[in-house]
C-alpha cells in the first residue's frame, strides 16, 4: 500500500472534524462551503450549473446568517480552564520550554492553550518529541554551541493519517505513526506554493526510526533518534491526546453536537431571510372601472406609493394594501434549535437571571465540567511526559509538574466555614495548610503565594 493510505477511522471522522472546525471558524468557513451547509432551495435544480450558481441561491447564501455559537462556546472553555495560570515546573535545563516549546516560540502554556482548542473541536491531538539530528559524537560544548534542543512539536487530528499498535511484553505501544505535513515546495522567495510529505515513525526490533516520504517515495534515510547517553529508542516518543483517554482510538469530538444544531440554526435563518425578503414587503391591490386608455390618462405615471401622490381610480374603484403577517414557524424552529445548544453545552448563547445561587451553578456546570476536566487532565498528562523525553533526549533530570487547572469557577467561601476551619485546627483535626489551600482556591489569597510567604511576611506575632 501507498504511505498515504489512510486508517479507516481517520476516513470516519475526518468529516466531523471538518464540520466542527468550520463551525468554530465561523460565517466566512461555513459560507464558503456553499450548498454542503446551505443545500440549494429549489431541489429540481440540485446540480451545480442550474442550482448553486443561481442568482437566487446566491442571494439565498448572502441573506443566510451565521451566529458562531460554537466558536463562542469553545472560547469560554478555553478561558474557564486558563482562568488560573497552570503550574508548570520543569527540571534545569529545560527552562527553554517554558518560553520556547515548540521550536516556533511556542512557550507550554500557550501550547496547552492551542491543544485544548484542538481537543474540544475533534477530540484527538498528537505529540511528537524530537531533537535535531547532528552527524557524529557531540560533546555538550557542542551541543551548547550549535544550540541543539529537544522540542514538543504538535500534530492536530487530520495530520496523523494513519497509526498501528501491537502489544508487547503485555503493554499495548505505539508502532508506527504517518504524520502529514506541508512543506514549501517553491523556491521563490515570494512563492507561497505547497505540497505533502509524509514523516513515518516507526517502532523496530532494534529501536525508533524516523523517514521522511515525497510524492510517495522515500525522500530521507531511516535515521535512528538517539537518546543523550547515544542509545536508541525503545518507544516512539509520541502521544495521543484524547477527550476520553490518552490511548490510539478517536474519541468523540466535545463540540462536534453543538456544530450539529448550529448549522441546522443557519439553514434555519437561511429560510427566514428568504421569507423576510419574499413577503417582508406591503404589496398593493387594485381594482377600477377604467378601460386601459382612461387609466393611462388619470394615472400618467402609474401608481406610486406614498402620501405624496393622488390617483384616479373610477366611480367603483378601490385600492387594498396587504401586509403579510409575522412568519413565527421557522423563528420558533430556531428558538428550539438555541436552546438545544444551551441544553449540550453552549451556555454563552443565554444570560442566566441573578437570582441564581453559587450552588446552583456549580450543579448546572456539573456534567459540562466533568468533560472538560477530562480533557484537562489528558492534557496535563500528555504534555508532562513529553517534557519527561525531552529530558531523555537533553540528559536532564525528569522532575517534572504540569498541572491545568480544574477549577473552572470561583468556589465560595462564607466567614462561617473560615471560623468552622479554625476551630478544626484549634482541635488539630486540619493544619493551617488545609485553610489556606481553601482560601487559595476561592481566589481571597493570591495564586502565585505560598503559606511560607504569608508566614514570613507576618513575622512573629503575639498570641491572641
């Protein structure tokens, strides 16, 4: 087979993917699309020629609004897991990946940000853990000197177009990864030409290689990565990220339901301007006595509307004005189709009353922030073992903590839960860490200070 030859479920999945992150791109995305969102009205017209490029499909696509329900949806959830600063600690020697993670100035913070949009919109993601190949033993003034660095390079879903797993030893492992990727293929400066290659990662008897494949064939040699000490690699250093698990399968994108009721919306306001534009207008009926010259003569002009002009109608003529009456049908169908999304997730569409209470919320969030704090925790996970080979790869200490938050609203904090907590400690049931681990999390102690600050800055004080 072709190395372009793609895992059956990447063919399954790839069109959900597609729809979601057209969804979350927004109007120009889903227009642009044309009649794969917006079919053509006139079903007798269904092909190309007769149906899409009509001036009233045209007209139909323009009048058509988009509300991005689902890239709002995906912001707030991004921002409710950012909402604190992760914590991020990483062993000397890898401080570099704080700023500079991704070889491209991606610094980790912002590449769990970008990995989180990407797991909300297809539920998988991929990362890859490599270093840059140098010929010959380089002693570490070498490695200093030409700047040599492992770094965490991300892959979203639609680039790892094939995957096999085999288990060995009892472990299920990764053996072999196609990665797609663009590469510039002209060589004009101001050429913006591209082209597919295709990275195969591969898990042999004697260790990991990489090859790099062009038009289908093999463009690079099997090269083998080496860890610091110069040994091959017994993993592929490699990671799926899921929104269930961290395992090869595909897991269901978190957003792709909200994608679903969100196009269904549009073609619903497709439907509605067209109705608006169509019988929006008054339209006049007459009716007179006259034969057509007669008419011609007292009406010059034709008929106008306005309080401006006078018209002769005949003894029995007459004149009526029709007004359509409010089209509620497809508004209610939209109404349905907005509270659909409110129901799966997309709480940014409506604004919730005040009298709401702290607990209420945190029940109403409850099975919306289960989900997301899957993903965090898969991400967490995923992103502290690459940073754990990048130390392979750099012969660093693997010390490593990533944690994204999880708490993803304010917990309340009553003065008679902070009195009831002191009398705990009083009792030495609890220690003066648990209190301000509670007060840290409700947001009344600043995140970034420690029980030592606090103590330090207090000094002795005189018992009470």
């Amino acid at each position: 087979m072709s190395v372009s030859n793609k895992h059956p479920n990447y063919e399954l999945y790839k069109p959900s993917w597609t729809k979601t992150r057209d969804a979350v791109r927004g109007s120009v995305a889903v227009k642009d699309k044309r009649h794969t969102y917006l079919p053509v009205p006139d079903a007798e017209s269904n092909d190309d020629a007769l149906g899409a490029q009509t001036v009233r499909y045209r007209q139909y696509l323009k009048r058509a609004l988009f509300t991005n329900f689902t890239g709002r949806t995906k912001n707030a959830l991004v921002g409710a897991a950012f909402r604190k600063e992760p914590k991020i600690e990483v062993p000397t020697g890898l401080e570099y990946l704080i700023n500079d993670a991704s070889g491209d100035g991606l610094g980790l913070e912002q590449l769990a940000k970008d990995e989180l949009s990407n797991l909300l919109e297809c539920g998988r993601a991929f990362l890859l853990v490599d270093y840059p190949q140098a010929d010959g033993d380089l002693s570490l003034e070498d490695i200093a000197r030409l700047d040599l660095k492992a770094s965490v390079i991300p892959y979203t879903a639609e680039q790892v177009i094939n995957w096999c797993t085999d288990t060995m030893a009892g472990r299920k492992v990764l053996t072999m990864v196609v990665l797609a990727e663009d590469y510039r293929s002209s060589n004009d400066e101001f050429g913006h030409d591209m082209d597919v290659q295709y990275r195969v990662l591969r898990l042999r008897e004697d260790g990991y290689t990489q090859q790099v494949y062009r038009d289908e064939m093999p463009y690079t040699d099997e090269i083998y990565p080496r860890r610091s000490d110069g040994s091959t690699w017994d993993v592929i250093p490699g990671i799926f990220v899921g929104s269930k698990n961290n395992d090869s399968t595909i897991d269901d994108a978190p957003l792709s339901d909200i994608a679903d009721v969100n196009i269904a919306h549009y073609r619903n306001s497709a439907d509605y301007e067209e109705s608006c534009f169509i019988t929006g207008q008054p339209t006049l009926f007459i009716t007179h006595s006259l034969n057509a010259d007669e008419f011609f003569e007292a009406n010059p002009e034709g008929i106008k509307l306005g309080s401006r002009a006078g018209h002769i109608l005949g003894e029995t003529g007459g004149a009526t004005l029709l007004q359509p009456q409010a089209n509620q049908l497809v508004m209610e169908a939209m109404r349905a189709k907005e509270q659909a999304m409110v129901a799966i997730g997309a709480r940014i569409i409506t604004d919730r009353g005040s009298n709401e209470t702290a607990e209420g919320a945190r029940i109403r969030f409850a099975s919306e922030n289960s989900v997301l704090g899957d993903i965090v925790g898969n991400l967490s996970a995923a992103l502290q073992q690459c940073v754990r080979w990048c130390a392979e790869f750099m012969g660093t200490p693997d010390e490593v903590v990533i944690e994204i938050n999880r708490e993803f609203y304010d917990k309340s904090v009553d003065p008679q839960l902070i009195m009831s907590m002191v009398t705990l400690m009083d009792r030495q049931i609890i220690s003066d860490q648990d209190i301000f681990n509670r007060l840290k999390a409700a947001g009344i102690i600043d995140g970034t200070r420690s029980l030592e600050d606090v103590k330090e800055e207090l000094g002795d004080l005189p018992p009470v």
